[in-house]
C-alpha cells in the first residue's frame, strides 16, 4: 500500500476535544472519523489492526473449543421479552419498529439469540458442554460516549456463550477461558491486564470477572492488593474496617452546632477527625420513594452496589428529604424515625465515642456508642475499599486504588436465561435439566483504542508487532530520484514476495513531514532509502520505539528486518 | 472439531415453508436458523463458509487496490439528508430515534458514509484515483423476505466505493472490478454467472451492471443473446420489433364489439392475432394522479421501467379509469382526450391495418394506420424484450429469456453523491473539482445461497473446496472399537498437523444416519474408517460429488486425500 493514496490525513494537533491520548492519536494519525455522537467510520490502518485482533481472539476462541456462529444485529423484541429484558432494560436498548409496525431492538448483548439458537438442537445431555461465539456489530445507546473508541454506541463485540450440565463443568470451562483472555491480550501486546472480581449487575449470575487495563484514563476504580493476588473492582470489592483503637467511654451528650452541615465543619467544631464521626448518607428507593439511611464511619464512602445488593431494590442519592421524617443535616442513630430502613455499616463495630446527629436541627451528639445507646444493631458492609485498607484475602493493610478501562469480561450466568427462555436438555436418566451457561466478551474497538493507549510515544502510537496494521515502513526520501525509487521499490517488492506487510511512502514529502507521518502510523520496523544512504551503499533500519537505529549494507537490509519483526 | 458437540441438527425432511432448494438444504444441514422474518442467525458451517466467501472478496479487493475500511451501521439521519435519500427511499430504509430523540437510520447501504469518510481528507487529486470497501451488516427492511438467504433483510455485504479524476478513470476501473468479480465468482465454484446490463435505479448513474446466478428459482428476468455477448436485465433491454410484413391497406372502420373487454376475446371475434392490435395500457403518474396510455403492439408488454425512464415520474398501473377521460376496454389512439399523455411504443413503427379501440363503449377500429390515422406520433421504446426477439447488438432473433438471482452488482455513479455532499478536490490548476464515483456491491450470505443453490444434489450441498467448511470428513464407523478409533484419530491428528480442516464424527450412530448427515455437510472429501477397512488395511476415500470412491491403504489414504483437495 502506497501512502499517496491512503484515504486518511495525519494532522498536526488533534481537535480539542480529544480528551484522551489514544483518541488524539488515532484522529492525528487518520485511523477514526467520527461519523455521530459514538459512532465512527474506521479508515484503512484501524480496519487492518482491528481484523488482526479478531483473528487472534477467533484462534483463541478455537482453541477452547469455540464453534464461531452470527447472530443478527436486529432482533424481534418477542425474543428480549422471553428472557424479560425488553422492559427491565433502559433506554440504552435501542428499540425501534420495523414497516410491519413490529417491535425490534438493535442488539447489544446476545444472550437471547444464544439461547434461541441452541434451543432446538442442544437437547440431549450428549451435546454438552459446548461453547459459541460471534463477533459482530453491537449498538448500546450509551449517554456519555467519550475517548474515540473507548466508550462508543457501535462496536465491535466477540461475545461467547457456553452450556454446561454442572456448575462445576462451567467453572471448568470458566477457567479456561479466563486463560484464553490472558493469552489474547498478551498476543495483542498489552502488558498491565488485570482481572478483576466484578459484580454482575444486569447480566445476572454470581461470579465474573473483568479485565482490566490499568491507565489513569479509566473510568472504573480497581481495589488491588500488591501483596496477594487480590483485584476487584470498586462495586464488588469487599472493604474491612478495624477499629481496634481504645476509645475513651464517655456519656452520649447533646451539643449546639448551629448552621454545620457538613462533616468537615463539624471536625473543626468538635476538634476531631472524621474517622470519629458516625456519618448519615440518606437513598431512597426508586420503585416507592422510601428512605433508607445508611450509617458509616465519617471517613469512608457508601458502595452504592453492595448497597442495592444488600436491599435487593434500585436506590438514588437523595436529593430531597422528607423533613416530616428526617433533619438533614442532623440525622443520628438515636431516636431516629421507625419509619426510615436504616442500615448500619460494619465500619462503625468495635467503634465507641463517637459523633453522629441529633435528629434535631443545630444539635449534634457526642460519645455515642452504638452497641449501647441503639437497639438491636446489626452490621452490613455497604462501604467502598479505600487505599490502605485491609486486604480481603491476606488481610494486610496493603489495598491499592486504580483506575482501569473494561476490556474484557466472563460471567457464570446460572441458569438465568436458559431457564425463563425454556432451554432443556434430556439426561442419562431421561430426565429434563437446564443447563448453566457462561458469557465472555471482548470490546474489539476498544482494545484497540487500549492498545494505543498503553504502548504510545509523544510522535503517536507504537503498535505492537501482533496487530500493527502493516510490519514495515519503507520511506523514500526523494523517491523522485531514480536510484531511490528503483532501490525502494525492490526492497518493498522483495519484503512482500516474502509475505511481509508493507506501508511505502513514496511522498514527495521532507523527511521531517515522512518521519513524523511514519510515527503516527506507528508501524514497527522502518526502512529508510534515501540519496545519502544510496550513496553509503546502506539502508537505514529503525524501530518504532527508538530502540533500533542502524545503518545496514543494502544487501543485509531485508536480514535484519527479519531478525527485528521475529 | 467433532461433530457430537457442533451445534446444529440435521434433518430428514425440510418444513414445509421452504420454497428453494437451497433453503430447504441449509435448513435441513443445520446452517441457519430463522430469528424472525429475514432474519437468521448461522450456525458454524455456515458462519465458515461466509468466512471463507470473505476473505476470498477481501483478497481480490485489495488485488485491485482496495482499502478496506469499516462504516457504522447505525447512521445519523443528517448524514442521508445531506444526500436527500433520508426523503427519497421508502420503508426499506429503517428509520428510528436514538434516546436523545435524533432521527437514525440502519445502513442498507453506504454511499453516504463513504463520501463523509472522504470529505476532508481525499481533497488534492495526488489521491485519485481510490477505492474504498468494507464487509459489514446491513439491513434493508425488505416487505417479501424469502428463500432462506436468498433474500433477507439483514445481510452481510461487500460495498465498495472508488473515486476518480475523469470518466475514463472511472470506466477502466469498472472494467477491473467487473474483472475481480468475474473471479470472486469463478473462486467460490459458480459456474453459470453472467453479467447483464441493468437499470441504476435509486443508486443514480447511468451505467451499471449485475452479475446474475443463472437459475430457475431467479426473481430477476434476463434478456440474453446467445449469438453474442449481449446480457441484460429486462428492465434495462432494449426491444426491438420489425414489422417488415406486407399488410393489406385499408380504411379505418368501426366494428360493434360489445362487452369484449380483453385481447383474448378480440382476437377471437375479429379472427387476426394479437400482434395485428393497437393495445391501450393505461398508467397513472404518482404526483399528480395523471393518465399515460401507452399504445403497444397487441402481443408485447410494457417495459415500466423504461416507461419510467422516458417519463422522469414514478407512475403505477391504472386500477381505476376517469370515464370522462378515456372508455376502458375501448382506448385508441384516433379521438382519444387531449387531456392524457400519449405514448407510442416502437413496436407499432411500420405496423399497418391494426385493430384498436374507437374511445366509444362496445366500438373498436380495424384498418388502423398511425402513420396515416393519428397526427404527429413519435415512438419510444418501451417493450419488454421477448424470447426470440431480435438482439440489439448481433441484430439477430436470437434473444432468450432466463431466470436469476442477482449475486453481485456494479454502478457508474457519476456525481450524485459527491456534488451534493460536497466532495471537491483541487486539481492541478488549482481548481476545485468534483470526483466521479463507482460503487460496487455482493451479497455475502445471498451468495453463499447460490452456492448450494447450485452445487448440489438431492442428498445435500456439494461445497466448493475453496468454500468448503471443512476439507475433510472423517467417518469412524464404530468409534467405540479401539482400532477404529485410533486409527479415526491417527488420521484427524496428522490432517491437522498438515494444516487441512477435518470435521470428525466419532458419534455411535448408523452408517446410514452418519452418511446421510455427511451428504448435509456437503464436505469435498471423506474418509471413512471401519472395522471392516480395518481387517483390510484400507480406508474408503470419496468426494462429496459421488465421482470418486476407492479403497486404499492405510499409509496412503493422506497423499489421496491431498490429491483428492489439490
């Protein structure tokens, strides 16, 4: 491919709204052009790299056992209400309806098409396990698109679905593919993968994972502990609390703390800090606007999601109060209204002498100790992990917070959708039973952008020698030169007679516009003809990430970028 | 992979709904299953299959030069504004709202994303000529799914689009994609493929070609010469009729013809045949609900295309008649209203003493001479060509009429898209100038289709090996006997390792069943391993097409199966 005629500019800054180094790049660098809000058109060298991670993810998918199936991109809404989720779904399901006034959705997770397809055919226990992918166009009417192909409406999906006839089998299997991924990732040249425990949210089941790129352009926060193998992410990561200090015993007293209404104020009044505070976060329920109130150690957050989880209801932030019911402000554990669910979080056990309110506008308590002063407490951790936190599982105070873009992800569904959706299967004994499915799914568009993200220079992306869109550059300098074009011409003829991938730029450009052109396209190898080299009888070989810099005789060129690609 | 854990049934018999062999068959296999109305999800062989037809497309794309590129599905609506197709195109556009209420579509095709992908940066003419491609989903809301994947409505496509500097460019590079198809087709095993000339239709341009699987399942009709190269679509073939007879001279006069209504009956009570008849066909034109009559020759039919054409309207057959205007049944070019369109197809030109309506209820004319009767006629051509009718460019009675499925299409486009988008390079001079564009589309699943709608017999398809799933079917009849197995396995395991594609069926099933399910994978060849091959030192080699089958030894059933693949 000649780069005269490559569709795709490369420009010198990137548009100010490139709020993320990998989206500045690959618009720099002509691999993306936004096409709507979330939606791109991919020019030659982002195609290119994204068919190569595909093939890496169909090897990998293969060598579990994978059988590659298509599922449609439109789907009758009949089949998303089979598994109940046309309605329990928001508006991030595209819904729309076709000429015959049919009901349709625009798929952005597959599951129900899996189900379907196996339903007929999967009905003898001989079948089983057996595991199915596609990749495939998806649509996800996200709000907030944002970083290039980080988080878009349309992408690029593997997704994979397995049947199993024991829990055991699909945690098996569940194993393997948790492989596969780290084996796909590290193909594609990422290096700061981690998995994660995730909560499963709407996918249903209990365990999954994600995994994670680390890099501060996450929008997902990471709970990892450096000194064992534990890694969750923000919404499933289990926070311990030990307040094993000797709290002096002091009566609960009322004080006067007029117009203070945040924790902050309240340290400066009361002389002391916020770990010593019994701290009131107000929800309310979604579906019958009741309030919960959790109670939590004045330094720490609510987890949101343990807290849903826990209440098995959607909540929201409180935004207003029921001031019949409650003194923002002031709310406190004592004499607090029995009309309000109240949750205790397990970071205020074993913590006494506290300050909490009053449940009276400007007063506030001190020396409560809840084991005494309130009936019946029971603990429940609804609190986020925080950096230097006790670990879980090694119990050090060694939690690290980061911040990670989803890359991939594996759930052990159960039986949601095979059971709702009528999928069985006969066994030995001639019994009907439901299988246990998984789900595993990798982003490919953001992969890429990932990829970018990670291995990247000042001058643009270095991609990794297993997804670069073309192995090696050639540049001719002055390719208007006859003993530069007929030199550059046989080195890219005889590196293709070889099978190598090659990007020639025979531009009547400067050296400096070429190089910094070649710098966007991040190709690894670079070969440099030019009057001066001819001259010296040598070709100039580099590497993308600076590493290699040598002049070679003519002759040893095509060797040595062997020896540089292997 | 073994075919006790693929997913898919075979089947004995289709469901009754099945009109098209192919269809019957790809069910039957286990190939497709029906999501909802043309909408289908592909089982493993098939999804292999499209594999295969891909990359085959995508090499001889990018043989002449082709980059490819992705385009998004689903499309702001502004984009197809901007061409006017968001008005122009009718129900098979989807159309719908995202959750921020703009206006979308689904992409049934991309001349639009393509223009905006090359807007900003194709804008010097050192670009130009190129093409651009992608495969990707699409979706046409299709009101007549049928026939499996011969029509659907969500399809996988090849589009492809290249811009020029001249007409002549765009000419030479139509003739190479014309060529690369040739070989698309011959690659994936068609054998009766011919290109016809066709009516652009709503893709604008003026000259555009599609390549026709010549079959008797075919919607589309075709005109084709076998004297000469001559091919076209009906809707594009010109007619041509000589009327070199000698008719009698004579006045015209009215008949009493009363309650004749139809040709049929006329020929009857007036003893002439029908090509002695002036017909009326009468039409309405859409926007104003206006008359055309179009006078033809009494034993040919409207072209309405053409009619179309010549016209610039839309225009529908009349259902009803103002019988202030014209006397249904009894239409004639002599008296007719003033106040409808007249049309004269070519085929009265030296047509002499002909019947026709006399514009008066129960009252024809014989005797008619246009020439003589009627002031002023000019003739078009608007006939349906006809089997045996003279071809346009041998000039000889050699015309025939065929049945076809259209598998791939070509167009001129010319500058509809790029004028009113916006498109402009800089030439030379430093002018502004408007690129000339092609486009070029196939069908990938429709292809697939006529594959197995082609090759096959009645026990299955009979693949391709450049299409094949697999290469090699391995048949252990009584797997469960440890020679048969090991022996079955030895074989897989050194296909394998030689890179060639083996589905295995190891399943404790019949010959018969296994064969039969054989004949529904459709796989070249299959070697089959038995206990009685084994006491003979054999192993059956045979191909799927019935032509070969022979015993041979053990340590030579690889090089057979090699030469059986090569």
């Amino acid at each position: 491919m000649k780069v005269s005629v490559l569709l795709g500019e490369r420009y010198k800054n990137a548009p100010a709204d490139c709020i993320v180094e990998s989206q500045a790049l690959m618009v720099r660098g002509g691999y993306i052009k936004q096409v709507g809000s979330g939606i791109y058109s991919l020019f030659t060298p982002a195609q290119r790299i994204m068919n190569k991670i595909e093939n890496i993810i169909r090897e990998e998918m293969d060598a579990i056992d994978g059988q590659e199936v298509l599922f449609p991109v439109v789907m009758p809404a009949s089949l998303w209400r089979e598994s109940g989720r046309f309605d329990s779904i928001g508006s991030e399901l595209l819904r729309f309806k076709d000429r015959g006034n049919n009901d349709m959705v625009l798929g952005m997770t597959h599951e129900e098409a899996a189900v379907q397809l196996a339903r007929d055919t999967a009905q003898t226990y001989t079948k089983y396990p057996f595991m199915i992918y596609q990749i495939q166009t998806k649509f996800r009417d996200e709000p907030r698109a944002r970083g290039g192909l980080i988080r878009v409406r349309e992408f690029t999906m593997k997704d994979a679905y397995s049947f199993h006839r024991t829990q055991e089998d699909l945690e098996e299997y569940y194993e393997r593919c948790y492989k596969a991924y780290e084996r796909i990732f590290a193909r594609c040249g990422l290096k700061n993968v981690v998995a994660v425990k995730s909560d499963s949210g709407m996918m249903g089941g209990k365990v999954s994972h994600e995994f994670m790129l680390l890099t501060d352009i996450g929008e997902d926060t990471l709970v990892i502990c450096d000194d064992c193998d534990y890694r969750s992410n923000m919404e499933a990561a289990d926070s311990i609390t030990v307040n094993d200090e000797k709290y002096p015993v002091e009566e609960l007293s009322e004080i006067y703390t007029p117009n203070i209404k945040t924790i902050d104020q309240l340290c400066g009044k009361v002389g002391r800090k916020a770990k010593y505070f019994c701290k009131a976060v107000v929800y309310r329920v979604n579906e019958d606007d009741s309030h919960v109130v959790v109670f939590i150690r004045g330094d720490l957050e609510v987890n949101e999601t343990k807290l849903r989880n826990y209440l098995g209801k959607e909540i929201h932030p409180a935004v207003d109060i029921d001031e019949d019911l409650l003194t923002a402000g002031f709310i406190g554990p004592v004499g607090i209204s029995k009309d309000v669910k109240v949750v205790y979080d397990a970071s205020l056990k074993g913590a006494h002498n506290l300050v909490c309110g009053a449940n009276k506008a400007d007063y506030h308590y001190t020396g409560l100790d809840l084991e005494r002063d309130v009936e019946g407490v029971e603990y429940v951790s609804v609190a986020k992990a925080v950096s230097g936190g006790v670990c879980p599982v090694c119990g050090r105070r060694s939690l690290k917070i980061k911040k990670g873009v989803e890359i991939g992800n594996i759930f052990q569904l159960g039986t949601k959708y095979s059971e709702v959706m009528g999928l069985r299967y006969t066994d030995e004994n001639g019994e009907q039973q439901t299988p246990i499915m998984g789900c595993y799914g990798i982003g490919v568009g953001r992969l890429c952008a990932c990829i970018c993200q990670e291995s990247r220079d000042n001058y643009g992306p270095i991609w990794p020698k297993s997804v670069a869109p073309w192995q090696v550059e050639v540049c001719a300098l002055r390719a208007d030169e006859p003993a530069v074009k007929e030199c550059a011409e046989k080195l890219v003829k005889d590196l293709e007679a070889m099978g190598v991938q090659v990007l020639y730029d025979d531009r009547p450009v400067s050296a400096g516009f070429m190089f910094s052109d070649a710098d966007l396209f991040g190709i690894p190898v670079r070969a440099i003809v030019s009057p001066k080299n001819i001259d010296g009888g040598v070709i100039e070989i580099a590497t993308r990430d600076k590493s290699v810099k040598v002049n070679v005789p003519m002759e040893e060129a095509i060797a040595k970028i062997k020896e540089l690609l292997s």
